[in-house]
C-alpha cells in the first residue's frame, strides 16, 4: 500500500498529525525554484490526456524516510551544473526540515533541459 502521508510525532497523544505528499512536493518546488539559475521543469504534455507524474515526486518508505525526485531545468547562463544541482539539494533538505520537521532520506535531481 503506497503512503500518502508523513506522519508527526504527536506528544500530546490526542490524535494522529499528518502532512501530505502533495505539501512536500510543493515545499521541494519552491525551494529549488528559489535557487538562482534553476527552474522545476514542467512536463510537457504526453501522448495521453492526463500526465501521472509531475516534476516534483515525493515518496515515504515504510520506514518514516521520505525520497524526493525533482526534474529541473537550469540556465545557461548560471554557475556549473553541479554546483547549482547541490545547492538545489540543500535548499530543498533546509525547506523539508524547517517547514515539516522531518530530514529527507534522499533528494534525486535530474537535470532535464538548458535554457537560455
């Protein structure tokens, strides 16, 4: 069964706290876009009517880790691949702790397109 949630520990035991996959992706997608040179890379349409996968996909293992996969896109004109690639990935590690208290396992990025 795939999760669909990230669930907090909760002290106070009067309920279960959860944070949804589509909050990690959109926290992951906007810091990757705030690094200077980088874009998230929207699919363009397929062949079918609807896409399945979006240029952000987040995963929880059974374990409680979450692995997050980022398409991007990344200017010309900025710094070396690389280094914009492991500032993406800082960013993104800082917005995930911050925001949901929780340290992602893995963060994959892909670099799909140059653009000028």
């Amino acid at each position: 069964m795939k999760r669909d949630y990230y669930y907090i520990n909760n002290y106070q035991y009067n309920g279960d706290l959860a944070i949804g996959r589509h909050a990690f992706e959109r926290i992951a997608a906007i810091a990757a876009s705030s690094v200077p040179g980088a874009s998230i890379q929207h699919a363009k349409q397929k062949k079918g009517i609807f896409t399945l996968e979006g240029p952000v996909r987040a995963s929880f293992r059974k374990d409680g880790r979450i692995d997050l996969r980022l398409d991007v896109s990344i200017s010309k004109n900025a710094e070396s691949v690389p280094e914009v690639c492991s500032m993406i990935q800082k960013n993104v590690a800082k917005a995930i702790a911050k925001m949901c208290e929780a340290l992602p396992f893995r963060i994959e990025v892909r670099v799909t397109s140059l653009t000028a």
